[in-house]
C-alpha cells in the first residue's frame, strides 16, 4: 500500500522532505482524493507524523487540515496542543475543534494559547466565560473588541470584578450598551478610587478633599444611572447599592430631589423588607405618619425620617401640578438655617448645596439658550 510505503521512507528521510509529504498527504485527505480504504490509513500515518520531532513537519499538517471540516480529531485537538505557530493555525480556522475543547485548552493552556482563543472569529458564551475566569488582562481586551465574542451579563459583571482596575478594560466597558447597571455602577467606584488615589488630584485639591469630592461625583454618577437602568434592573442595582454600603439616608435624598422616584421606591422597599408595591402606595398616597413609619422601618432616625417625609409630600405636591422635580431640593434647602444638629442638620447642607448645583445647571442651559438665540 501507498501508505505503508509512506512511512517507511518517513523513517530516514530529511525534514523539508518530510514536511512537503505530509502537507501533500494532508490535501489530499482534506479535499476526498484519497480513496475511501486508503483514509483509515491516513489517518493513521498523520497520528503517526504527530510524533515527528521536526516541528515544519506537524505545521504543514496543521496547515493542510486548518479548513478541513472533517479531519480528524484524533490529529486535530493534539495540533491545537502543540507548540504555538503550529496551534494557531487550528484553533483560529478549525470547525472541528468544539466548545468542550476550547474550554479545556484556555483551562491547561498557557497565555499564548488563551490570546488564540480570544482572537478566534465565532466563540460561544461558555468558551468566552472560561477565558474570563482565567485570562489575563489582554485576552479580555481581545474578546472586548472581538465581534464574535458573545458576553452574558454575567460575564460582563465577571470581567469587572477581576479586571475593573485596568483602565483600558473599563473604558471598553462603559462603552457597552449591554453593560448592566450594577456592573456599571462598580466600575464608577473603581473610576473614583483611581481619582482619589491620584498624586495630581490630590496636588490640585488636596487630600482633605479628594475623598469628598470624589465621593460626590460618584454619587452623581449613580444617580444618573439610576435613571438609565431598564426596569428589570433596577431592583439588581438597588441591592449592588445595599451589599456595596452605598444606600446612604445622604444618598437617598439625593435620589428623592433628583426625582428619581422609580429608583428611590425600590431602595426603600429593599431596605424596610415590605413589598413594592405597599411602598409605591404609601409614596403615592399616604399620610406622613405612614410614610415616617415606612422610613423608619428602613432604618432612618425619626429626625431623618420627618425629613424624607417632608420631601416626599413636596415631589407629591410638584407631581400633581407638574413641576420640576427641583423646586423639592430648593424648599428643603431653605430650611437649612433652621436645621439643629446631627444627621438632620448634616442632610440639609448636603441638600442645600445639590440646590446650588442645580441653580448654576440652570443658569448654564440659560446662558446656552441665550446665546443660540442670538
């Protein structure tokens, strides 16, 4: 047989003589003109050339075999296993390979390995969840910008929690759509804290500040996600909020005066443990007692919790004639002269001065108004 004769000239001949024969017996496999008995031994003579300690000799197999949609797997999973020139060419062309096998190779592969994955143009969600769970910063930049990487929410969420300090990986990130708003919130703190952290920042404000301010912004932030999240979200950031130490009787408010009213209800039925829609009713429509008794079973003090009542009874008041959710935070911030001492005091300097910033947003828009006007 032609085949047997194959492999006993293999046994003594040169290198690049051997290369070019298995690249020709590869073809020839690859495009069925080989005859149906001679396939089996083939096959068997490219298990054999596996073997071969030339490594031209298994990149010329690799190469023939790259596109065959049925070669071997026999041939094909150890060629994806081999040094990295000769693995490349299977792992980013083979169909045969399958999800099992990549999850493997990116488990017991090296980094090279993994990037070849990653840079692979179709992955399922299940190779691209194992290359997150132990890639490196670089193999996740590379499924980022990959088309043909499908990432769950999951796994986006994943690739914050290992890598969100990387700021390449959180501006990819916050360029998503698909970004979920818990997700989305952990990398605003990560933002924050390299802010903080800063030598600049802290030169140009100094360090008793850099911690205030940039909680502020922060704050900000959220808030401003909060008004972007889907319904089906909100409750999944509230409670990031919650385990994060986030929801602040400070924060709260700032939630309330920014009428964010859907967000806000959400935050008080996680935290008073009642049903949503028991609070969205007290909100709506109940006395003061009720809605103080509502605060107060979600750990609000009773000088804090008369506040938020206060504020509450405002937006109620301004929702009905349809008025600005920032009259709220200027009428409570008129009190501030009045407040007396503890978290009630402390609550309206935070207030008054987010009235502040919402007069100086006002005056810019006006300014702006004014000038496209003329």
């Amino acid at each position: 047989m032609i085949i047997h004769a194959f492999l006993r000239w293999a046994q003594t001949a040169k290198t690049s003589d051997r290369a070019r024969a298995a690249g020709a017996l590869a073809r020839a496999y690859a495009s069925g003109s080989i005859g149906h008995d001679e396939r089996k031994a083939a096959e068997m003579a490219m298990l054999f050339l596996l073997d071969d300690p030339a490594p031209k000799v298994r990149l010329a197999l690799a190469e023939a075999l790259a596109d065959c949609a049925d070669a071997p797997r026999t041939v094909i999973v150890p060629l994806a296993e081999d040094q990295p020139e000769i693995a490349a060419q299977v792992i980013l062309r083979s169909q045969v390979l399958t999800e099992a096998d990549f999850v493997d190779l990116a488990a017991k592969g090296g980094d090279v390995t993994r990037s070849l994955i990653a840079h692979r143009p179709e992955l399922s969600r299940a190779v691209c969840a194992a290359l997150i769970e132990v890639g490196s910063v670089f193999d996740v930049l590379t499924l980022l910008a990959n088309d043909g990487a499908p990432l769950s929410k999951r796994s986006l969420k994943r690739i914050c929690e290992r890598h969100g300090d990387d700021a390449e990986v959180r501006a990819l990130l916050l360029e998503r759509e698909d970004l979920p708003s818990d997700a989305r919130h952990a990398l605003v703190e990560k933002v924050g804290t390299a802010l903080a952290g800063s030598f600049l920042v802290q030169a140009a404000i100094g360090t008793s500040r850099v911690q205030r301010v940039t909680r502020e912004a922060c704050d900000v932030a959220t808030i401003g996600l909060a008004a972007q999240a889907e319904a089906g979200e909100v409750d999944q950031l509230v409670e990031h909020l919650r385990v994060c130490g986030r929801l602040t009787p400070l924060f709260l408010m700032q939630a309330l005066c920014a009428g964010r009213i859907e967000f806000f209800a959400s935050a008080i039925a996680n935290l008073s443990g009642q049903q949503e829609r028991r609070v969205r009713s007290i909100l709506a429509d109940g006395r003061q007692a009720a809605i103080r008794a509502l605060f107060e079973a979600s750990g609000l003090g009773r000088d804090v919790s008369a506040l938020f009542a206060d504020a509450v009874l405002l937006w109620r008041k301004d929702a009905r004639r349809g008025a600005a959710p920032a009259t709220v935070s200027a009428r409570l911030a008129a009190r501030a002269g009045e407040a007396g001492s503890g978290a009630s005091r402390e609550l309206l300097e935070m207030i008054e001065g987010f009235s502040r910033a919402e007069q100086r947003q006002s005056a810019r828009a006006f300014a702006l108004q004014a000038q496209v006007a003329a």
